[in-house]
C-alpha cells in the first residue's frame, strides 16, 4: 500500500509525527508536507511562482518539505514523489477541530484532502480537538495523540480494505479532546463562528484590525459540532460535488417572461 500523509500544520507537527507511526503499519508512508504553517489557507494552489521541495529527516521521518500550500504539497506528492495515485491520503492529524461549512473552505488540512480525493485518492482529513492556545503552538502544545492515533489508526484500515461508499470522496474526522469512546456520523454545521473584527492601533497610531471569531452556542443534531460537544468522534462524509440539490425547474423559470 502507498500512503501519502500531509497536513497544514507544517513538517515539525506533533500530530503529522503521530499519524505517521499510526499509518506505516499499514504499507509505504510518504510524508510531503508544507514546510511552514499553513493553517487556513484552504485549496489555494501556488500557479504564480515556482515551488521548491527540501528532503529532511525528523526523529528518523524523511519528509519532503513545499514551500507552498496544502495542496501544492499533494500535487508534487502524488504527481513527482510518489509517481502514482496513492492507495490512501490523510492530511493530520492538525492540531485543532475542523468543524461546519466554513472548515471545508478554509481549511488547509481539508483542502488537502479535498486535492487528494479529486486526484482520484481515497482520501481523509483528521483533527483533533484542543483549547485555541496550544492550536498553532505546533512546538510545544502538551497534546495526546493517543486518541486520535486510535481514530485514524482504525478508519484508515477500514478504508483501505473496503474503500469509501459510493458518493463519499473523502471522510472529514474531528476527534474531541474528551472522548466517550464512541462514533457519530454526521452533517456538516452551518457555521462555528460568529465573525468578530478587532480593531487595534500600532504604535504610531495606525489602525489595524484582527479577524476573530466567537464559537456558536447553538449545534444543531446530527451536526459534527454537536457531536464532538457531547464528546463523539464525528466523521463527516464528503463529496466533491457541490452543486445544491433543488429543482433545476425553479431556476429556469425565472427567465420564463
């Protein structure tokens, strides 16, 4: 089996270290990451400059580190690196949940997955739940893995011997950082956060502002915030297709006169 494993967190990750030893059992690890943070960068794809990959080795993981985006980083993995369409692709574990509507179009570690699965690649993304302050502290975050490791460890199997039902390109995973030790599947939210815009001055009296948010207190059932809030793993599945399910006949009779 070929595994290509990514993520947006960058190559010195925890979480890309954990699902490294949670995947080699399983068949051949490529790990070809961006070689910073990347977070919220979504499907964007670097077409206006060139993109160079460095191989390194951490904590005995070569590595192939893009200086670009998520998705430059599956494209140069499975089309240079890898040579072929992996078996399987996992961008994570990312240090943080990725929740509703607006993480599969801004999130990097989705995005990444979302490229794995156009490229024709079994694909999933993997989160895992954690308090804002260690979410982009990739160094030092005091995180266990062990529970996500499982998650991943467990569906990446399932996946492999039994492939993605029919209409699902990818599984979108969130592991909670209490777990109840049980599974939801799930819809996607509408939104996890209300936007807030700070407004700040630098000292020379320059005004600058700081896009915030405050977490939604409503989490509809069946949503995959609702879920990890009752302390679920939530597993979204996820298609490429985006077109809205509606009655194409609505919209053509607006031009009927």
């Amino acid at each position: 089996m070929k595994i290509l494993l990514t993520n947006d967190d960058g190559l010195y990750s925890p979480g890309l270290k954990a699902s490294y030893r949670a995947l080699s059992k399983f068949g051949e690890v490529y790990a070809v990451t961006p070689a910073v943070q990347k977070s919220g960068v979504g499907r964007s794809i670097s077409i206006m400059e060139p993109i160079r990959v460095s191989e390194v080795r951490i904590d005995g993981i070569k590595i192939y580190a893009v200086d670009g985006t998520p998705t430059d980083a599956v494209i140069i993995g499975i089309h240079e690196i890898i040579g072929d369409v992996p078996d399987l692709t996992v961008s994570g574990i990312n240090l943080g949940e990725n929740l509703s509507t607006e993480a599969v179009t801004t999130s990097g570690t989705v995005g990444a997955a979302l490229e794995a699965a156009t490229q024709g690649s079994k694909a999933m993304a993997v989160s895992l739940e954690m308090r804002d302050a260690f979410k982009f502290e990739s160094f030092f975050a005091p995180v266990d893995f062990s529970n996500a490791s499982m998650v991943l460890e467990k569906l990446a199997k399932m996946v492999l011997e039994k492939g993605l039902p029919e209409g699902v390109d990818l599984l979108n995973v969130n592991v909670p950082e209490r777990w109840n030790g049980r599974y939801r599947f799930t819809k996607l939210a509408r939104r996890l956060y209300r936007t807030r815009i700070d407004v700040r001055f630098d000292p020379r009296g320059r005004k600058y502002f700081w896009i915030d948010g405050e977490e939604e207190e409503d989490a509809e059932d069946g949503t995959d915030l609702n879920a990890i809030r009752k302390g679920y793993v939530s597993i979204t599945p996820l298609t490429l297709d985006m077109t809205s399910k509606i009655d194409f006949g609505e919209l053509e009779r607006w031009f009927d006169d």
